[in-house]
C-alpha cells in the first residue's frame, strides 16, 4: 500500500513538471514570436 502511493506520487510530480516544463516553452515560443513581428 505505502510503495503504491509513493509511486503514483511520484507519477504525479512527473506529469505536474511536464505541464510546467510545456507551459514555459509556450511562453517561450510566444516571446520569441513577438519580438520577431516587432524586428
């Protein structure tokens, strides 16, 4: 029971950087995007 938590807690944190990790390349992507219109 306890080894099966910590494993879908870590499955959690996992999806929870993949989220993060693709937020900021979205962000990322939009800055580059707008700076190049700008030039």
């Amino acid at each position: 029971m306890h080894s099966q938590f910590k494993f879908e807690n870590k499955k959690t944190a996992y999806f929870d950087n993949i989220c993060f990790i693709s937020r900021i390349s979205v962000i990322i992507f939009i800055v580059i995007v707008t700076t190049c219109k700008h030039v």
